[in-house]
C-alpha cells in the first residue's frame, strides 16, 4: 500500500474514533477559553486572506464545521473540504446558507475543484497533509494574487512536541499528524512559489485556562507573543503568504 494511501486511511479511521466522542471538546474549543481561542483563530485567519463578502474561498480540512461557521459570517463563498465523511456530518447539521457553502467529502490532495480561488484557509489541516503535494495544489487552485492563511500547531511549543513525540498517550492525535518550525516552514513556502509569506507565533491561552484567569492569562500572552524568544513557545503558528501576480 502507498504511504499516501495508508496515511488517507489513517485520517479517516481518526476521524471516525473523534466523531464517536465530542470533537469539539476533545479539540478544546468547547471551554470558556476554547471559544475565545477559536474566535480569535477564526478572525486571524479571515484576516490574513482578505475572507469577505464576493471573495470565493476554499477551507481545507473544515472537520465539523465549527471555523466554517465563523467563516461564513463573513459573506464569502466557501467551498469546505473534509476526508472524513463522520465529522462532515456533523458540519451539514449546522445548516449553514446552501448557496453560499458548499461541504465536499475528499481527500484534498487529489480532489479536483473549481477554481481559482481568491484564498485558501484552514485551521489546524497542514500538519496532516503530504505537505509538498497539498502546497503545490493550493498554489495551483489560487488564483494569481490570491493568498494563504492557515494558524498551525507550533512545534516548539512544550506541549505540541510532547504529543508527537509521545502520541500514544494523546488519543486526540492521529498517527500521521506533526507540527512545524516556522523558519523551516517559511523557506518551504518560498521554495513553492509563495511570496510576501509570514509565519507569527501566537496563542497562549490554553483551552484548560479557568474562565476566572482567562483576562490575565490573555493579558500575559499578549505580552509574551511581543517578546523575542520567547514568543517562539506560543502553541500556534499565523501562516500567510499569496501567490505571485504574474504568476
């Protein structure tokens, strides 16, 4: 069997084990601090693609539905694409406008789409994907002067390495799935063609934060997101970067 055959595999049988609990809490986005964190998320990401009203938009990796949602309020056209047919059937039950989202059931690295797009966004979809392939299809479905924005998990984060290194004791972590170094991250985008790429580390707030500590803890992170090396240990990453205009 081909590793990219086993790895699809693999993400659908991880699918169907979260789709049997609550995902979205099994996530962390279900706590006081997991709705802030997943807001904040949700406008970083339409942020840093320009999402809004007229703008055609693809969403990789959309999982439940939950950032679609959020993305949707924003008036584009979003096609959602998901491997996982369990976790796409929670997304439908979100009833989301019918002419303006549209859910897809596929694996996104070989799925055939109707671009170009004006952006690709995701939360949380790159660090389960054969990587160079998903980078050179999202570049192919941008349209020239379209961009990225995806937030990631950082792999310098404490927790975030001790998951992968240590994935048997985090069910919530499939077999295939990394992270990323942002310098490392950053070069890869340049070498596939991407431009005006930045990758910003951020979030500090952890899901399990107590609602009475989530201002200070805000606060402290707000702080240390501005703080050279700090800042390097924040648990997500802020990717973007567009496709050249004359390309």
């Amino acid at each position: 069997m081909k590793l990219s055959q086993r790895k699809a595999e693999n993400e659908i049988e991880h699918g169907k084990l979260l789709a049997e609990r609550d995902p979205e809490l099994t996530w962390g986005w279900q706590t006081p601090a997991g709705r802030l964190r997943a807001k904040r998320r949700a406008s970083l990401i339409m942020a840093g693609a320009r999402v809004g009203a007229g703008k055609k938009v693809l969403e990789i990796g959309c999982g439940t539905g939950l950032f679609t949602e959020m993305f949707a309020q924003s008036g584009a056209q979003i096609i959602a694409v998901d491997i996982s047919s369990e976790l796409l059937e929670i997304a439908r039950k979100r009833c989301l406008p019918q002419d303006r989202v549209q859910f897809l059931e596929k694996r996104f690295e070989d799925c055939v789409l109707d671009g170009p797009f004006d952006s690709v966004i995701g939360s949380s979809v790159l660090h389960h994907l054969e990587l160079e392939v998903a980078l050179g299809r999202i570049y192919e479905l941008l349209k020239p002067g379209g961009s990225i924005s995806f937030a990631e998990p950082n792999m310098s984060n404490p927790q975030v390495f001790l998951e992968r290194k240590f994935r048997r004791f985090f069910p919530y972590v499939s077999e295939n799935e990394t992270a990323f170094v942002r310098w490392h991250f950053s070069k890869l985008l340049a070498r596939m063609g991407f431009e005006d790429v930045e990758i910003t580390p951020f979030d500090w707030l952890h899901p399990a934060t107590p609602e009475r500590l989530i201002p200070i803890i805000c606060t402290v992170g707000t702080y240390l997101e501005k703080t050279p090396i700090f800042l390097e240990f924040a648990g997500s990453l802020y990717i973007r970067g567009r496709r050249p205009l004359n390309s």
